[in-house]
C-alpha cells in the first residue's frame, strides 16, 4: 500500500520537506521532485521511486544547511550518482551518504575546478580492500564524466569507496578510514622489516591486505580464533624473523582499534609472512 505525504515546503526542484505518517517530517530527495510542486500538496511516496526519505533529524538538518552553497546542476549529478551507488551495490544504503557525499563531491569538484592537485595514499589499499566499491566508485567518476564533462582523478574514485563501504556496512567513515590507514602502516612495516617490496598488482599482495582485514574484522567483532599451540612453537623456532614482526603487527594493531587481539593471530600472520618472503625473494 502506498503512502501519502502533504508537502510542508519545497527547497529546490529537487528537494521538499514534508510530513509522514510513520516518521513524521522528512526530507525527500529526487530529481526534479520539488519542480511545479506546491505547498500542502499531497505527494504520493510510491510514485516517487527515486526519492531518498532523510528520516534522521540530524541528517536533516546537515543536508539542508548543504543547499546553499550546491549548484543545482551539482546537486543533480550526485543525486544521480547515489542512484547509481544503489543499484550497482543492490543494496540499501545509509541515508547518511546523501549529506556526506554530497559533502565530499562539492569540495572536490571545487577544487578540481581550481585546479588542485588531490592526492590520495591509501588508493591502492582501498582498491585491494573493498573491490566492489572501488568499481563502483570508478563509474561515478565515468558518470560526472558523460553528464557534466568533469574530469575527476583516479584518486578520487578511492574517496568514494569509502563513502560507499561506509554506506554498506553503517560505519562511521572516520573508522573505514581508520582501516585503510592501519593496513598501510601495516604493510609498510612488513617491507620495512622483511626488506622487501611488494608488488601492489600482485596476487601476493592482495591476499596480504586481504588477510589483514580480515584480521581487524575479527578483532573488531571479538571473534576468537583457536590457537593451535604446537604450530605456534614450530613457527617460533623455524621463523623467527616473520614471528617476531607478526607480534609487531600485532602490538600495532591493538593500539590502533583500542581492543585486544587473539594470539592465534600471530600463527596466521606469521604463516603469511613467511609465504610472502619466499615468493618475493
């Protein structure tokens, strides 16, 4: 059954606040939503497929103050770029995106408009961590592209999936980038210490960053790994260089996430490691 709401005010063409009998007042957000629309109007929900209902009060009020300072024309593209982010994740998202990247893309296409340099260190992290994003992220930077003919660097497209993993999983953004940066220094101190470098194209180095994330999900979520204790012994005595800098990783990674982390941790890591020395040596 469809819902009816009686428009309380229109913005813009493509944004209108009004009342919902479940969540009360709410910000919906479509293109050319508000266009020809009047005060008092009843608006059916279900005719407007691509509306986004902005049902936190916070969220609300961030998104508003945003309006301002957005071109329309801007404001269309991102819209058309969540859009996008919806279908090709075929998944819901959290409404928090609407206000943080739309946030995010005005600030950049600022920039790119000045002709800043934007630079980003972890872009081939985040493109090993989460793929699916990362893909995603590559044809919105297609879509401002075609529709708008702006140009953005491939280094954005890194931003962008954190916004939308950020979205996916209904984390704060500042704790996805918490991981990506964890997982640099990470790999960092693996090279450092092994004396090696490690081929970001390689399939080694994807199952490096791979098992590292895995490893922060496991402590994030308090998951205990078994600890199979002859092995940890054995990997002790014959590998002692990658056992000793799985414990570092390991030190660096409690500080870091503030949680302990399981010694059975140190025998995957370790095994890992020695896997990876062999074959980049």
């Amino acid at each position: 059954m469809s819902t009816t709401l009686a428009i309380n005010k229109i913005l813009n063409n493509n944004v209108l606040i009004a009342d919902h009998p479940d969540y009360g007042e709410v910000v919906l957000i479509g293109k050319g939503i508000g266009f020809n629309r009047k005060q008092n109007e009843l608006l059916d929900a279900a005719a407007a497929e691509k509306v986004f209902v902005l049902k936190n009060e916070k969220e609300q009020m961030n998104y508003i103050k945003l309006l301002p300072f957005l071109e329309e024309e801007l404001q269309q593209l991102i819209i058309s770029a969540i859009e996008l982010i919806k279908k090709e994740a075929g998944e819901s998202l959290n409404e928090h995106i609407h206000v943080a990247l739309t946030d995010h893309l005005m600030f950049t296409v600022s920039r790119v408009a000045n002709g800043m340099e934007i630079r980003n260190p972890f872009l081939i992290e985040t493109k090993t961590l989460y793929p699916l994003e990362y893909k995603i992220a590559k044809d919105v930077l297609q879509l401002f592209e075609e529709k708008a003919g702006i140009l953005l660097p491939e280094g954005e497209a890194g931003f962008i999936a954190l916004h939308i993993h950020s979205a996916l999983t209904n984390r704060e953004l500042s704790e996805v980038n918490q991981y990506s940066q964890l997982v640099t220094t990470l790999v960092q101190m693996i090279e450092d210490q092994l004396g090696i470098t490690i081929d970001k194209e390689s399939v080694e180095y994807m199952r490096l960053v791979r098992h590292l994330r895995f490893a922060i999900e496991r402590v994030k979520s308090g998951e205990k790994v078994e600890e199979p204790k002859a092995i940890s012994l054995l990997l002790k005595k014959e590998y002692p260089l990658c056992y000793n800098l799985s414990w570092k990783l390991i030190k660096v990674m409690q500080q870091t996430l503030k949680m302990p982390v399981y010694d059975a941790e140190a025998v995957y890591l370790t095994m890992h490691l020695q896997r990876l020395q062999k074959k980049t040596k």
